[in-house]
C-alpha cells in the first residue's frame, strides 16, 4: 500500500547537492524528506566513486558544506594521496560522514530505495511526488536526481544538449551541429572502477568477450605508475576514472533519458566497458591490483560504484541562465565580474574549477580560464546566481544539481563536486526561508538568502571569491559583506586589502634550498638529499611569502609530501 506523507520540503534525489540542501534545511529546523534510490547520499562524492573531487580545493575556497566536509575528512586521515585532487578518500568514509550527520538532524526523515514516478502540480505550482511506495506532498519541492528527473516528470521546461554560437554568443560554442555535437549531446558519463592492491597476485578480473582494444595508448605520455598514481586513494585503494583511451564511455548518449529500459540497457554496457578497462590495466600494469574489496555495498561487487558518474544532466530554463561569458575571467583579472541583478549582487555559491568537457576520442578546445596560484594550475573562480536555481514561470520548486539553469559549455564548470554541495547548500537554505516566510522562491529577497549563508552556525558559506581570504580570517564576515554592497569594488585580481592569517602548521618539517623557475613555479631539494619536489600551497600567506622569496633560498617547509604528485604540500615557512 503506498503511504501518504506531508512535509515542509520534499527533495528527490541523494546525490551532492540533495544531500547538501537537506542538511542544511534540516540543520534550520525546518520539516524535510529526503528521498534517495541508493543507500549511500553524496552522489558524486561517494556513491558514484569519484572520491578525488576537483575545485574549491584554495583555502579560502573551502567554505560551507564544502568545507566543512574537507576538514571532517582531514581530521580522519591524509587526503593528499593523489595528483589529480589534493583530496583522496575511500568513498566509504564520505557515505559514512553524510549518515552521521543525517542521523543528527532530527527535522530530516531520509528514505532509501525509491524512485521518482510522477510529479504533481496544482497550475504552475508543483505540489509533491508520487514515488512506487510513498506519495509526498510538499511546500517546496526541489530536484536533486542525477539527471533532472523531475524536470522531465513534472513538464518544467528544460534543456538537453548543446546550444550554438547564435544563443548565447559564448565563445567556445560551435556554430551549428557538426559530428561530435551529434554523437555526444551531452557529456560523457564514466562509471567509476575501483581496484585494490592485494600485494601479491590478485584474482583475475572476468575478461570473457571483453573488448581490450579502446584502451591501447591509456597511459601513454603519462607512464604507467603515472596512470595509477592519478587517482591513488588512502588504504591501497585505486580509482579507474581516466579520460585518455579510458573508461568515459559515451556511446547513445540519448539513452539516458529515452526511457528507463533505455537507460538500463546504457548502464550495462558503461559497466562492462569498465569491466575490461579494469582487467587491461591488471594484465599490463600490475596484476596484484584486484577489484576493491567491500569499497561500496550491494548490489556493487564491490569495486564498482553503486552508479555512473553523469557529468551532465537535463538542465532547467531559468530565471537566469549561466553561460561561459559568467565563468571566464575578466579583462587583465583574474576572476569572474559577479552576477547583478538589478543593482543587487545575487551570488549564492562559486566554483573556480577550469572548464572541463569529456567527449571520448575528441579533443575539444574550449576558452581558457586557469591560472598559476601556489606553484599549480588552478581555476579562476566564478559566482553563481540565485536565479539559477528557480524556473522561469513554475512555483514551489527549485533545483539544486548539475541540473541548474546553465548552458551546454558553462556546465563543464559548474558540474564539480564541491561547487554542486554549495549549490544545495544554497537551494535548501532558500527553501527553509520560503517556508519561514511563507513566500515562493522567486519572491524570497536575496540579501535574506545571503545573509543566511554567510552566518549559518554550521557552515557558514562563502558567497564572493577572495583568494586571500581564509574561513578563519578574522574580517571575512566584514570582507564578504562589503563586496555584497560593493560590487563595483570587486577587486579584479580576486584579492581584497585585508592583512594576512597564518594557519596552523601541518605536517613535517623539511630544511632545504627553494629555487624559483619562474611562472609561480617552484622547486625544493631537502639538504642531504638529491631528490627536487615541486612547492605548492593553498594558503594565501604562503603564496605571498613564496612570491617574495629570493630566487635561491635556504628554508625550512613545512607540510605534506606527496608521492604520486612529486609535490610539498606546503603550510608554514621559515628562515633558515
């Protein structure tokens, strides 16, 4: 028999930005359901096994949910572990941190195993879910499925696929549908592998009918130690999510939301395909590598994720839509200008991450927004407006996934992980406020929002991108608040005129001789040693001490080495 609930606000879907926007509904005292299809929340971050997250990864970038889930992980053990993040954790201990707060959260009811059938609506206004064992009627619905969903359930208008130069005028966009727009309309999925090292030959991975010959050339220009060290996890843990003659598989992309046989018929084969990228890379790189040992629940066999890792979704038409002009960086600066509407700033949440798009087998060129900060590449940060989150026309509901308003190009920024948590941070923020105030979404003032962002007890959020303001710094409330008020004094190199903030010293100490190469680029040999690491900080007081640096130095660093990357991870220097 189907139950019958009512609740202040409804979300769908616990992937990150679902389980972001319950928490922090919950966490304001409002009555929330959460409905999940797995038994893991976190989505990207744990479910779909991409425990190496990229972006925000800048000091003053970890704020929010965000942050506070960094520093959770960090109090538990080593993230830095891998090169392609400065974040590595089995994804187990993500699921098992988002649970733990749930459990905390007594207005939050969390229901597993179910999947959103119909969306119901009264006019314009959506007014709940019916799902295979509850029906729930809600104030607020919001939509945190991996793929829109309830866009496409509920009729909201919505986008699918690429938008050509003519739209939007983005620069990176094609003029008109060509060969790679039509077999890839959106980006490709990955379904994510994780292998173990057994420490003497594993048992071989199933290979029966497996293909090996898409995966000829995966690591080459990188080497095979390379290759694995990529997404190297704590616990001899190791993550498949490779890009290069890898496991991104993008064959009929309009499986996906064809029809649900459709997009079973997609998952099996995404699963297969990585199926024998795994064995290749036990056959030619290392065959005590094994699939990971209860690394995700049933029905995974436990070195598969429990689903793909969907880079892109259906995407709402909203009051705003970010397009890549909003991403990119000003004109000589080194940040994004912010978003205004009317005279009011209305940002809710920024990423910084470069603009990312898979398309297996292609190479394409899209416009450049990285910079050299802390002797690494990073991204220039953006801001992202609260007008992206709310349809055009349809009221009591809100988006809060990679499924927000934005286009085709924008999207490869906005679909990262810590950038998504922020997001829902921000839409379940928005939707406690709807119901404290009894308003729709689009009524609701943006200051409130904001203002209950920056001061959230638990995880205060950041809402403008400094490069030299840390969550600790004494005047980051002031700082954020000003630039909200004052956006056309919005510094275009991202750093405002407050003094430095020196963090806690982490890690070992090493003394030996720094040089600089020029371009941010650093280099430091340990005395009584012939090895040179590459420097590299996130902290804003040690990127100003290491620009300041003579270009030959004696010092003392200290922080953490890292193998796989061949880097310092740097906190404190001194004199020697």
């Amino acid at each position: 028999m189907t139950t019958h609930l009512t609740t202040d606000l409804l979300i769908v879907g616990g992937g990150t930005g679902g389980t972001a926007a319950a928490l922090q509904a919950a966490r304001r005292g409002v009555s929330t359901i959460l409905v999940s299809e797995g038994p893991w929340l976190g989505g990207m971050l744990t479910s779909a096994g991409v425990a190496v997250p990229d972006g925000n990864e800048l000091l003053a970038f970890q704020t929010g949910i965000w942050g506070h889930y960094v520093r959770t992980l960090q109090s538990q053990l080593n993230l830095n572990t891998s090169w392609v993040s400065l974040f590595a954790y089995p994804p187990a201990l993500g699921a098992q941190i988002f649970a733990q707060w749930v459990a905390q959260c007594p207005q939050l009811h969390w229901i597993q195993g179910q999947t959103p059938l119909e969306v119901h609506r009264q006019g314009q206004r959506i007014t709940g879910v019916r799902f295979a064992d509850y029906d729930i009627t809600a104030q607020i619905t919001l939509d945190g499925t991996e793929l829109g969903d309830l866009l496409a359930l509920g009729e909201i208008p919505h986008r699918w696929g690429w938008e050509w130069r003519g739209e939007f005028d983005e620069p990176s966009a094609p003029i008109n549908a060509n060969e790679l727009t039509q077999r890839y309309p959106v980006q490709s999925p990955t379904w994510v592998v994780l292998l173990e090292d057994y420490g003497e030959p594993a048992p071989p991975i199933e290979a029966e009918g497996l293909d090996f010959s898409p995966f000829v050339g995966a690591w080459e220009g990188y080497g095979g130690e390379k290759f694995l060290t990529y997404g190297r996890l704590p616990e001899n843990l190791y993550m498949l999510n490779w890009p290069q003659q890898g496991n991104d598989y993008g064959e009929q992309l309009g499986r996906l939301i064809e029809s649900a046989s459709a997009r079973r018929d997609y998952e099996q084969e995404a699963q297969h395909h990585s199926r024998a990228f795994a064995r290749w890379v036990q056959q030619e790189l290392n065959p005590h590598l094994g699939w990971a040992k209860n690394a995700f629940p049933a029905p995974s066999n436990g070195g598969f994720a429990l689903h793909p890792y969907f880079r892109e979704s259906r995407r709402l038409q909203g009051q705003i839509t970010v397009i890549e002009q909003a991403i990119l960086p000003q004109p000589s600066g080194t940040v994004a200008a912010l978003p205004i509407e009317g005279e009011q700033v209305s940002a809710i949440a920024f990423g910084n991450y470069a603009n990312d798009h898979h398309y297996p087998g292609h190479d394409f060129p899209l416009h450049p927004k990285s910079l050299r900060w802390g002797g690494r590449w990073t991204g220039t940060p953006f801001t992202l407006p609260y007008g992206c989150l709310i349809p055009a026309q349809t009221d009591g509901f809100l988006v809060c996934e990679k499924n927000i308003s934005v286009s085709h190009i924008a999207n490869g920024s906005t679909r990262l992980q810590p950038t998504v948590l922020n997001l829902g941070q921000a839409a379940g923020m928005a939707a406690a406020l709807c119901i404290e105030l009894n308003c729709q979404p689009r009524d609701l003032p943006r200051r409130t929002l904001q203002e209950a962002l920056l001061t959230d007890p638990t995880a205060p959020a950041a809402l403008i991108p400094l490069f030299n303001l840390p969550p600790h710094h004494p005047d980051w409330l002031q700082w954020q608040r000003y630039y909200l008020d004052h956006p056309d004094q919005y510094p275009l190199n991202g750093n405002c005129p407050c003094s430095p903030c020196p963090s806690p010293s982490l890690g070992s100490s090493y003394p030996g001789d720094l040089v600089y190469q020029g371009d941010n680029d650093y280099r430091f040999t340990p005395l009584q040693s012939q090895d040179t690491w590459q420097v590299i900080t996130i902290d804003p007081l040690i990127q100003e001490e290491l620009l300041n640096c003579p270009a030959h130095s004696r010092l003392i660093l200290t922080g953490q080495y890292n193998a796989s990357g061949g880097w310092l991870l740097v906190n404190q220097i001194q004199s020697r």
